[in-house]
C-alpha cells in the first residue's frame, strides 16, 4: 500500500541492489588463501581486505543517511551503485596488494548507501502495516547475496581467473541495478531531489523511542554478531570439524533468515510485533544453549537454522520500527540504526574473541543466550507501554 508521500519503491529492484551489496560483503571469505598467494602475505594480512570493507562501510552510515535525506533516495542510491561498479572494477584490476586495500575501503564506502537507503525509501513509500512483509523482500536480497557472494569467492578461487573474475561478476551486476534503477526513475520522473531534510541524525537521537530502538539492535551486535562470529571456530574445536564443514554449518544461519522472509507476512498477522520480538529472543536464546549442550555435530544444523530465524523474527521488527523512529528525517535514521549494528557487532567480535583464546565456550554461547532473552523481551514489554499509551 503506497502512500502518496513518496514515490513507489520498485522493490524487486532494491533487492536486487542489496543482494550485490551484501554479496561483496562476503565474497573475499573464500578468496583469502588466493590473495595470500599472490600478494606473498599472511592469511591474517590478506583479511584486511574485509576489515577495510566493513569499517568503511560502517563508519559511512553517519554521513550516507543525511545526504540522502537531503539529496534523495533514489539519487544516492544509484550513485551507490555506479560507485560500486567503479570500485570493484578497478579493484579487479589493481597490480598491489595496498592498492587492492584502498579499493576495498571505497568499495565498502559506496556500499554503505544502498541497503539502509533501501530501507528508508521502503519506509517513504509502504504504509507501516505493510511494511515489515516489504522490508522481508529486501531481506531475501540481502541473505542471498551473503550466501552467493561467499560461493561465488570459493568458485572462482580455484580458477585461473581468481578473485579478479569474481570481482569484475560484481562489477557488472552493480552496473546493470544501477541501470535499471536510473531507467526506472526516468520512467517515474523521480530523480528530483526532495526539500531538504532538518537535523538529521539529531533529530534521531532526540526522539526517545529511536533511542531504545537504537540500544536494542546494538545490543543484537554484541551479543549475537559478536559471537556468532566464533561459531566455527567453537564447532570446529569442540566436535573437532573441519573448518569448511563448521563454516558451512554456521551458514545454516541464512536459511534460516531466509525461511523467515519467505513467511515473512503470515508470522507478521499470526504473532504481531510484540510477540515476535520476545519469541525472537527466545528462541535466539534457545538455539544457543543448544548449541552449548550439543549432542552430536548435527545437532548443530537445525540449531543454526533455529537461530537465524529466531534472529530476524526479533531484527526485522527492529528494522520496521527503524524506518519509522523520525520520519522527516528517515535516510539518517535507517543509516544510524546500521551504524549501531556494526558498532555492536565490532564491540562483540573483540570481547567473544577473548573468551575463545581462553576457550571459555560457555560464555560464548550462555552469556549471549542470556542477554538475547532479556533483550527480546525487554523490547516486546517497551513496545507493549508504546502502544497502550499511543
């Protein structure tokens, strides 16, 4: 249901351009030992190639977010686009590996306008009643692009083409979205700048409810971005599995998010906000100390499953009420909500990655397990005083 507001949002198109951003995300996972080899670094040196991507990608939310705001959605987004395509580009072609880097970074600053761009554009032209179901469209693009990126690095690492190949794929598909995207706004007649926003990111922080939304998804950072970043690494240590196959059942995560997009509209009319920020939390915790008493190996797939739904039951509820925390300010919103993510998610990798040196498991797994149940409910009980009070 489209509100007159705003210019419709071609949806499918969106979720195509997260797919390509989230897809760059993951694609140097499985290219590490290639740019290992041919760059003659350590494998712990050749990871910077992501860390560059995801600070600047992170740290570009601040300022990504009130430029849409004042120069448009649409506009931002697909010179996002364009910005990619040129990055990864002349990434694919670079002849140093500090060369590499410092595509990577701008690479990673380009990217930073397109999913929580998509977000808020969503958020200008869906009805709130709509738009959880919506945003769980764009959330199918972003999970495939996880789960392909990362195959499509593995692919071509074992080809004469390399990383270069998977890059340049990239760099085509971030031409074609954008291509769409400017041919669909020439169509609509939407390219025009809207009038300026006022305050942007301060007029986020000075609405309370923006605040609560804003601790409750960087505490999601920590407690489950933080350490799921470890499940491997705990699989792989305590059932003694390999480190592909722990990844890949760590990955398992994503079909769980995927199953919940897929039924994205019907959770949302059977349970409803409230209770599906506390089942998420519940069931988050759940799948973590299952995880913890795990009884064999395989235990472990249907419990990543269990919690990558459980995680986008209690996420996407944050993210709808992301769009909606300043609506006259929204690209700023949706960019600081991202913001907090990542900064929760730094957080967490650098506390859980002391508890994995000591091989402490336990307060890997219960310590989250703990703080996703409080949470959940926590924000399902503030929901519940909102809307009684409204």
């Amino acid at each position: 249901m489209a509100m007159s507001a705003a210019p419709g949002a071609p949806v499918r198109l969106l979720a195509a351009a997260a797919f390509f951003s989230a897809a760059a995300l993951r694609v140097c996972d499985s290219l590490l030992p290639r740019f290992a080899l041919e760059f003659q670094r350590s494998p712990g040196e050749a990871g910077r190639l992501i860390v560059a991507f995801a600070v600047a990608y992170g740290l570009m939310q601040l300022l990504s977010g009130p430029l849409a705001d004042r120069f448009g959605k649409r506009r931002l987004m697909t010179f996002a686009l364009a910005g990619c395509g040129l990055a990864s580009a002349a990434a694919s072609l670079a002849g140093s590996f500090d060369t590499l880097l410092a595509w990577r970074a701008l690479w990673g600053m380009a990217a930073a306008g397109i999913v929580p761009l998509a977000m808020a554009w969503i958020g200008d032209a869906v009805a709130y009643e709509a738009r959880q179901a919506t945003l769980a469209r764009l959330l199918l693009g972003t999970l495939s692009g996880m789960v392909i990126g990362q195959l499509l690095g593995g692919l071509f690492a074992e080809t004469a083409l390399g990383w270069r190949g998977a890059f340049g794929v990239l760099s085509v598909g971030y031409w074609v979205v954008g291509g769409l995207l400017w041919r669909d706004a020439a169509r609509t007649k939407t390219m025009r700048a809207p009038a300026a926003s006022r305050g942007g990111i301060g007029v986020v922080i000075a609405q309370p409810w923006a605040r609560v939304v804003l601790v409750a998804v960087f505490v999601e950072g920590v407690f489950l971005l933080g350490a799921l970043s470890y499940l491997p690494t705990y699989l792989h240590a305590r059932e003694g599995l390999g480190l592909a196959a722990a990844s890949a059942v760590a990955a398992l995560y994503a079909v769980g998010g995927l199953a919940y997009a897929i039924c994205a509209r019907r959770v949302v009319g059977t349970l409803g906000e409230i209770r599906m920020a506390a089942a998420g939390g519940l069931l988050m915790a759940t799948a973590l100390v299952g995880l913890w008493l795990l009884p064999h190996w395989l235990a472990a797939a249907p419990l990543s499953v269990l919690l990558g739904f459980g995680t986008y039951l209690y996420h996407n509820t944050l993210q709808t009420h992301a769009t909606q925390m300043a609506p006259e300010a929204r690209g700023s919103a949706v960019s600081l909500f991202s913001f907090s993510l990542f900064a929760g998610q730094s957080l967490g990798v650098v506390a859980f990655g002391g508890t994995v040196d000591l091989h402490a498991y336990a307060a890997l797994l219960l310590v989250p397990a703990a703080a996703l149940a409080i949470v959940g409910a926590g924000f399902a009980a503030l929901l519940r005083r909102r809307l009684s009070v409204a």
